[in-house]
C-alpha cells in the first residue's frame, strides 16, 4: 500500500498510530506533523513538533487526537471538510519534562515522562487520577487488563496495579529498558541489547531470547494471549506462549529499514513502515479465524499459504 506520493520526498520516520487506522509523521525541520487516514487517504497538519505517539480515539460520534509536545499534551478535535481539518480542545501542562509515551485504556490515558513519573488521565474530561514515581526517566509502558508494565532508563521494570495504584513487583536489568508488554501470565522486556526477557509477575526470568539482531522497539502479546510479536529494524519474530513459556513460531526478515510496528486492534495483522510505504504481515490469530471459516480436509500446515489468504481476504 503506497502513500501519498506528493508526500514521499518531503518527510522521513513514518510511524503507526496504536489503532492501526493512522499514519503520521513527526514534524522535523520546522514542519508540522502530516497525519494519513489509511483508509480513505485523508490527509492533514498537526502544528506541533511531536516526540510521542499519536493516540486517536471516539467519543460521542466525534473523533479525536492526542499529542504530545514538549511536557504539554494537546487534544485535537478532527473536523472533517473544513479548512483546518482540526480543533485544539484542550492543552495539559501534564509533566515537568518531556513525555516519552502516551497510551490508551478503554478508561485512561497514560503518559511517561523524563520527570521519571507516570500519569493517568480520565478519558472522560481528561483530569489528573493518579501519578507512578520511577527513579529515571521513564521510557515504555503497556497494559493488561487492571495491570500496568512500565521501564526507565536505569534498567529498572515495574508492575503497578492500576485498580489499587500499588506497586506489585519490580526488577532491574543491565541495560535501560526499550520496550515492555504484558498479557495474562507474562510479562516481555526488551533492553538496548538485542535480548528479550520473559518473566512472570513476580519477576522471575523464565527465558532469555537473542534471536534478533537490534534491540527490540516493539513488544505486543495478542488479545487472546496466545502470541508474542517481537519487532525490530529488520525482523519480526513471532512466539506462541503455553504454560512453560514462549516458544519461536515463526522469523521474518523484512527486505527493508524499518521505522515502525503496529498490532491491529483486531489482531489480525502487523503493520509496518519504512520511509515511503505501509505494509502488513499477518497474524497467527488471523491464520486461526481463517481456520475456524474454512475446515479444510488435510490442511496440516499451522500457516496458510498466502496465495489462499489473499484470494479469502478479497471475498470476504
């Protein structure tokens, strides 16, 4: 899928807003930020620099953007077929130093600072609930249901309850910590060493992965808990998890640089960037809703021929 060509020679770095649906690029040189609608190819300006994800979601048949620039949050109101194609509603100054992250829980907003603390944010009117202390800048966060993951600099991983805000557990690694994701069992970190640790809740190191070749930028378990995506510049790779662990499904090398990763919010596919095209892989969980359309007499390999997905995704 190609982007708007009239925009390939002017930016650089695109990456994919959580839901899948966006793309964006942060402003560099001067230059607002261009936001894609991947569907409909609908384009606009932000007008700030960004140095954290854009998160986008819906509320009362509106759509909106959250942003960060600086220490201050901005939350834009999308208004389609007018000049400016946005509305700023609201500025928080929510940090003494930049945000590093933003997240979104069906209930809250999540942003990590420099100023080594974590912020909730009602997602209702967007006032302050409650704020995690780390002892470094604090660089990653995810979620899993009522649970909070999040990583500093100093190498050190914590787990907060986020019903109780009370610290569960926490434990320190050799090297400031790049990525993190939590499912029902599990728990993934990734360091600026290409290494992937996989703990339980109370911090024991079950398993340690190298089969990548950069750090991992990107961690993400499946809705259904089932899988693991591990995302770097060149590879994916792909972990099926069981009661023992994680174990290596599938490895892909990508022809390409790549800038950025993004689960579906259906789980059924992984889109990736380099600097002028989107594309996707997809999922296990794809390949089993697949399955469970189409019982097909002596289909024993796990992974469908991609012939056949494509002719399946074309009449679906």
């Amino acid at each position: 899928m190609e982007l708007v060509e009239y925009f390939e020679n002017n930016y650089e770095g695109w990456e994919i807003a959580e839901d899948g649906k966006y793309l964006y690029n942060l402003g560099i040189e001067e230059q607002d930020t261009v936001v894609v609608d991947v569907k409909n190819r609908y384009l606009f300006e932000l007008p700030s620099d960004m140095n954290a994800n854009l998160l986008f979601y819906s509320r009362s048949e509106s759509n909106y953007i959250i942003s960060a620039s600086g220490n201050i949050i901005y939350i834009y109101k999308i208004i389609k077929n007018k000049k400016k194609n946005y509305k700023l509603i609201k500025q928080i100054n929510a940090h003494d130093f930049d945000i590093t992250c933003l997240l979104k829980t069906d209930k809250y907003l999540i942003s990590c600072s420099n100023d080594e603390t974590i912020k909730l944010w009602s997602l209702d009117n967007f006032e302050h609930i409650h704020t995690f202390n780390h002892d470094d800048d604090v660089l990653c966060v995810n979620y899993s249901y009522s649970y909070l993951v999040s990583g500093d600099f100093h190498g050190t991983v914590k787990l907060w309850n986020m019903d109780t805000f009370e610290l569960i557990n926490q434990i320190d690694i050799e090297e400031y910590v790049v990525s993190v994701a939590i499912c029902d069992k599990y728990i993934a970190i990734s360091s600026s060493k290409p290494e992937l640790y996989i703990t339980d809740y109370k911090f024991n190191i079950l398993q340690k992965f190298y089969h990548q070749e950069r750090y991992i930028y990107y961690l993400q378990f499946s809705k259904d808990n089932k899988y693991l995506y591990s995302c770097t510049a060149d590879y994916i790779i792909t972990y099926m998890t069981n009661d023992d662990g994680c174990k290596l499904l599938k490895n892909q090398k990508h022809k390409t640089f790549v800038t950025s990763h993004c689960l579906t919010t259906d789980d059924y596919k992984i889109l990736y960037t380099d600097d002028k095209k989107l594309c996707c892989l997809y999922t296990p969980s794809f390949h089993d809703f697949i399955k469970t359309l189409f019982i097909t007499k002596g289909l024993n390999n796990y992974f469908l021929p991609e012939e056949l997905i494509l002719l399946i995704i074309k009449y679906l």
